[in-house]
C-alpha cells in the first residue's frame, strides 16, 4: 500500500493532504476470511481469544474502501447459514419435547450473538448502510430469525398452538410455566421491530379467536348455571383473570383486545339476557332493594356499547309499572295523604338506587326524572293531592315530625311540584289550603309557611307566590288591627252573651272568649285579590250579641280606613259557645254540665237559637237563620248525628236526611270527657267532590285563556310578525314553567285575537301573523 501527496501547500493557505488508497484483492479477501471466521466464532460463543480492537479496524478498512456491499453480503449470509443449520435444526428437534425453552435460548443466544457483531460493524452500520438504505445489523439480524427460525412453517404452527394451548390449559385450572410464555412473547414483540405484527399473527389474532370461542361456550354455561347476580361475578372474576394474564406473561398490549373479546361474548351478546333474567335480573334486584347487585350489573354493563341503556330501560319499565299500579289503585285508597307518601317513598327508594348502585349516572338521573313526571301527570288530581298533603303536613298536630323532618318532606313534596305540568291547578289549590290554615290559625308556623313560598318562588318565580305573600301581610295588618280594636273596646266597654268571631272580606276566626257575657272578637281583614274564598252571597242572621261586636268593629276600622268596604263573610268564621248542659237524675236532682263548643259560624247561629225555645223543627231553622240549606244541613248532621261525642242535638227520626218535618232539640244527656268540644263539620270525603273538581278545572281553563293570550301579545310586540307553527312554539315555552298549553287551545286563542283585531293574517302567507300595532 503506498500513499503519494496529491497536493502541495500554497502560500497563503493551510495545506491539504490526500492519499490514494489502493487495496490488493488478497489483501481485501483476508480481511473478509478473518471477519468471517470470527462471525461464526461470535455465533458459537467460542469468542473469548478474539480481538475485537482488530476486527473493527478491519471492518472499518474495508467499509473504507468501498467494499462495505461484499462485507454485507457476507455478514448477512453467515448469520443466515447460522441460522437455518443451527438454530432451526435445533428447535425442529425440540418440537416435542421442551420446545419454548429451546426456542428461548436459541433466541437469547442469537441476541447476544447480534449485540456483538453490530459493535464490530458498527462503522459499517453508520457508513454503508445508511447512505445504501438497507436494514442496520441488529434489524437484519432480528429479520432473519424471523424469517428462517419464527416462520419457518413447522415453528411457526408449533409455537401458535403451544402458546395458545398453555393459556387453555391456565384457564382450566392447571399449572403452565408462564416465565417460558412471557419470554416467548417478549420475542416476538422484538422481531416486529417497533410494531405489533410479529406478535399479532404468529399469537394475538388466533388467541383472540380461540378466546372468543372459549367465552361463548363458556358464557353459555353461566348463564345456564347462575343467576344474574352470580352471573356477573363471575364475568368479573373472568375479566380480572384476563387482564392479569396479560399484564404478567402476555404483552401487556394484549389486555386491551382479549378485555374487549370477553366483554363482547360474556356482556354484550347476553346484557338483555342479563338485564332481563326473571328472578334475578334488574327488576327483581330494584324490586328486593339488591343495591350492591345492582351497583356491580351497573359496573359491568358500562364496559359495553349500550349496556347502560339496556339496563336503564328496564328501569324505567319498573317504574312505569310501580307508578301505573299506585295511579290505578289511587281510587281505592281513601286517604289521599297515603297516595302522595306512597309517591315519596317510592321516589326516595329510586333516588337511594341512584346514589348507590347507579353512580348518580346522568342517564339514570333523567330517567328517573322522566318517569316521575310521567306518574305525576298520568293522574289528574296529582295536583290537588299534593296541595292537600302539604297541608296536611302544615297543619298543627301533626305529631312526631320535628323542624328537620318536616323540612325534608318540604323538600321531598317540591320534587314532585317540579314534575308536574299543570303547576296553576296546585296554585289553586295550594292558596285554598293556604288560606283556611291562616283563618283557622291551624298553621304549624308561620316559619314553615314562608319556608314553603320561599321554595315554590324559587322554583316558579315571585309571581307564583305573590298573592300567597299578599296573604301573610294581610294577616299580619288583622294581627295589629285586632290589637287596636281590643284597646278601643276596653276604653269604650261593651257586653255580650256570647265568644263569637267571624270573617271580614273574606273570613272571620274566634278566639277564646275573655268571659261569659262578653264577645272576644277576632276579625281577619282580608283583601279580596289575594284571597281563593268564594264570597258568601247570603248573610245569616247573626245572633244579637255577634251582630252588634261586628257593627262596632266595622265603625272602629272605617274610622282608620274610609273609603273601604267590609263584607262579612260567616262561612268562614267559627266561635267559641260556651253552653250549659241540664241533666235531670234519677233522684230528680238537675245537674249542669258546662263545656265550651268549638264550632263554626253556622253552626253558633244555630245552637243560639235553642237558647229561645227546646226545639224547632227543620223549615222553622231555615227561617229564623237564613242559612244557606247546603251549609245548614252540613251545620244540623254535624251537630246531630255526628260523632257520639260530639252530638250537642237530637234530631227526629234518625237519619242523615234531612226533610223540612225534622225536629232538632238540645240533648241534655251530652257529656263528655274534655270540657273543651271540637264539633266537626261533615265535609264527607277529603278534598273536593267530582262536581267541585270540574268546577274548578273550569276556572283553570279561564284563566288559562287569558294567560295563552297575554303570552301571544307579548311575542307579537317584540316579533311584530311570526310564522304560525314558530308561534305556538313561543307560547309553549313561555308558559311551561305554569302549564303545558295544547296546540289546539293556543290556535283558539291565536283566532280569538285575529277576530278582535289584535293580529291579523299575512296577505301573502296564511300561516303567518301581523302584530296591528295601533291597537
């Protein structure tokens, strides 16, 4: 080898050497014969002597002269030789007998064997095989193997069905080495050479096959062996074994894809089997209060496409049916307050299902939301009912529930309000049951009462709870003004027989009387707007001595309030009678029993009418009360043939009807325990009658012409011009927060103001409307 300068130094510049290199053709060939020799040297782990400093000179040299091809071509076709004499032959022979750990040490022999002659080529690695785009010394190395060793068609079937055959024989219970299985898949992830593919075809795609094979048989026997909620435990326990099989010996890439198998053929393909399984399924669960059930079937269905929503509809049917029972039984349960309580508990049952065994899952949320509001409004007297459960609940007496209790049924009874869609039938109702707890001063507190309004305002807004506002402040003017009036009559002085109270505008309530022969008036002063009460067209014939305490009050008020109109109003008032009692003994001796008689006003005019005579008859009574009859025949059974303890008359013959022949006379035997009587008022059944339920529907319907109109006027006025089926849609969301309007009723009232000449049609489109500004 000689080395001539090519160039000489210029003045003025650095100096440049190059050599020409040349390279005799045995000299090139002894370097081949010696890296060659020393491959296979590597390859038989014989490589202890070698000189690995020489070797990569040499290696170098020749890259450096441009034979890195021929020094390829040869590195290439010993691993090759070394690969299909050695390393195949062996592991074709071990096929039977030890063939992974075989395959395994051939594999981690090659490996090293590779590390080592990449280090001794690594020149080449850099140089030739970079600027000539082939595969760099470890990838052919990798390639190779797989090529003759891997997918060598005996190996390659082999190995699948051992690698396939090892995970069935886990899956029955048996003992397999997995150190051997994990090894093996380890490889052939490395000879994908940062892909999958490797490992996908030679075990992941025939594994998942086999495996979904497994799970369908496997799913069948379940099914046929367990039910629902033993069913999923045991698919639990099988995707627990899965994943852990994959993390500790398969690739841990694998977990994602055989998780999705046994879901797909254990879930999916039986989640309405499942869902549905009589005795066991979702219906039976909800039905025995099967919570933690539930909360792992809701567990395992969320691993699946629309698992959730199977199992949600199968909900939803269970409360369509509980609720379609409670709403069709409803008529024979004569207590309405079990109807509305049986409507919390079952809400209160589905809202603990919610929390703990659905995960306060949106979709369950709005399902059971939805359903509720279906139950609600499937019956026409929900809102009545409610109103009337609430009062009942607001009422004083109402033994054993304390403020927190009573605060939550608060709570629980405005969930219901939220479902229903005729929210002003429950207004109505809702100011009537108001009402006759502040006349009657049978609120439980008038802290509870605000409490109730703030909640409805919150929900409705304060134009909802306006006149329920109205109501409280005017009870509170009559509280001052009651107190004025006591002062006023203690200056001037008064006498009367009897303790009476009655209404003013709207209603009256008694107190106690101060003392007999004298009227302790307590007068609520009512503004008619705020108030439900129907006015009483008729006034009774007061007795004396109720008669003249009003007068004085009216003049007492109009002296402060000029201008204004005081209307009495007896139907709503009740008094305080103290009433002596003469028994006559056998001895002959008379004894006299006092009690003081709760009643109403009604009934006051008619017990002080026996203070003239013993007895009277029926049409005498009409007469000298003028009485509505209605009223009065409720006033004479209530006093009659009421309760035994309560039977202040007799009346002749003993029936409950009552004919203008029919004697009442004072019964002297009365007796009873308390000195102080309630007398009950016979109001038949609780709440209204079929008649009074229509009568008030069709004040509801009134009304709601007037507010499908307003709604109509107040688009228009902002719009000036809309498209018909738009319009109605407008109203509909406008008014939903109080009722839903049907489509046909707001078109009613879209002509109604077309023929008044508030809108008027579009010349040029019928189905659009003209807001006539000038009206």
């Amino acid at each position: 080898m000689s080395m001539k300068p090519s160039s000489s130094k210029k003045e003025g510049q650095s100096m440049r050497i190059a050599f020409e290199m040349n390279m005799d053709e045995s000299y090139v060939q002894s370097m081949l014969d010696l890296l060659e020799d020393a491959i296979r040297t590597i390859q038989n782990k014989d490589n202890g002597g070698l000189s690995y400093e020489e070797l990569y000179r040499n290696a170098y040299t020749l890259v450096l002269h441009k034979h890195g091809a021929r020094l390829y071509k040869l590195m290439r076709s010993v691993i090759e030789e070394h690969l299909r004499k050695e390393v195949r032959e062996a592991v074709e022979v071990s096929l039977y007998n030890d063939f992974l750990a075989v395959l395994n040490t051939q594999w981690q022999d090659h490996k090293v064997s590779m590390q080592v002659i990449k280090d001794v080529f690594m020149y080449m690695d850099r140089v030739y095989v970079k600027n000539n785009k082939v595969d760099e010394v470890q990838d052919l190395g990798l390639k190779l193997f797989k090529e003759l060793v891997v997918n060598h068609a005996p190996i390659k079937s082999h190995l699948t069905n051992t690698l396939l055959d090892m995970v069935s024989k886990e899956r029955r219970g048996e003992i397999v080495d997995r150190g051997a299985v994990k090894a093996t898949c380890e490889m052939l992830m490395a000879l994908g050479i940062k892909t999958r593919t490797v490992y996908e075809e030679n075990f992941e795609q025939p594994f998942l096959e086999v495996s979904g094979e497994f799970f369908k048989m496997e799913s069948q026997q379940f099914l046929s062996e367990n039910c629902a909620s033993v069913y999923v435990k045991k698919v639990e326990a099988r995707i627990r074994e899965e994943a852990e099989r994959a993390k500790h010996y398969l690739d841990c890439s694998s977990e994602g894809p055989i998780t999705s198998v046994v879901e797909r053929e254990l879930i999916s393909v039986h989640m309405k089997t499942i869902v549905e399984m009589e005795n066991s399924g979702v219906v039976y669960m909800l039905r025995n209060d099967k919570q933690e059930d539930l909360r792992c079937m809701y567990g395992l269905l969320a691993r699946v496409e629309n698992g959730l929503s199977c199992m949600c509809n199968a909900m939803k049917v269970y409360i369509g049916e509980c609720g379609k029972t409670l709403v069709d039984s409803e008529g024979d349960i004569s207590n309405t307050i079990a109807y509305v309580q049986s409507l919390l508990d079952l809400k209160e049952r589905f809202d603990l299902f919610l929390k703990n065994s659905f995960c306060n899952d949106h979709m369950f949320k709005q399902a059971i939301c939805s359903e509720f509001e279906n139950i609600q409004n499937q019956n026409s007297k929900s809102p009545e009912y409610l109103s009337l459960f609430i009062d009942d609940k607001m009422k004083k007496g109402n033994k054993g529930l304390s403020e927190q209790e009573l605060e939550r049924v608060l709570d629980q009874t405005i969930v219901l309000f939220k479902f229903l869609q005729d929210k002003d039938i429950f207004e109505r109702y809702y100011k009537q049951h108001l009402a006759k707890r502040l006349l009657n001063n049978r609120s439980i507190s008038d802290d509870a009462e605000k409490n109730m309004i703030s909640k409805l305002k919150t929900e409705c807004g304060c134009q909802f709870t306006c006149k329920l506002e109205g109501m409280f402040k005017d009870v509170n003017i009559s509280n001052t003004v009651n107190e004025n009036y006591k002062n006023y009559i203690k200056n001037k002085g008064g006498t009367a027989e009897a303790s009476s109270s009655s209404s003013s505008a709207a209603s009256s309530s008694a107190a106690t009387a101060a003392a007999v022969g004298t009227v302790d008036l307590n007068v609520r002063v009512l503004t008619t707007g705020y108030w439900p009460l129907p006015p009483c067209k008729i006034i009774c014939n007061l007795p004396k001595e109720a008669e003249l305490a009003f007068k004085s009050f009216k003049k007492f008020y109009l002296e402060d309030y000029s201008g204004r109109q005081l209307n009495l109003q007896p139907h709503l008032g009740h008094a305080d009678v103290h009433a002596n009692f003469f028994h006559r003994k056998e001895s002959g001796e008379i004894s006299n029993k006092r009690h003081i008689l709760q009643v109403s006003t009604y009934q006051m005019c008619v017990l002080m009418l026996f203070n003239r005579t013993s007895s009277y008859k029926y049409s005498d009574i009409v007469v000298e009360s003028n009485i509505p009859e209605k009223e009065l025949k409720r006033a004479l059974l209530s006093l009659s043939v009421g309760k035994v303890q309560q039977r202040v008359l007799l009346k002749h013959p003993k029936s409950r009807d009552i004919s203008g022949e029919d004697e009442f006379a004072v019964n002297d035997q009365f007796s009873s325990k308390l000195f102080r009587v309630k007398i009950q008022t016979a109001l038949g059944s609780k709440g209204e009658s079929d008649p009074e339920r229509q009568e008030t529907r069709q004040k509801v319907d009134d009304d709601r012409k007037h507010e499908i109109e307003a709604a109509i006027v107040r688009i228009m006025k902002a719009r000036k011009e809309q498209e018909h089926n738009v319009l109605i849609s407008e109203v509909t969301g406008l008014l939903r927060s109080r009722f839903l309007p049907s489509p046909s009723s707001i078109k009613n009232r879209i002509e109604s103001l077309i023929e008044r000449e508030y809108l008027v049609r579009s010349p040029n489109d019928s189905f659009r409307v003209w807001w006539l500004s000038g009206l």
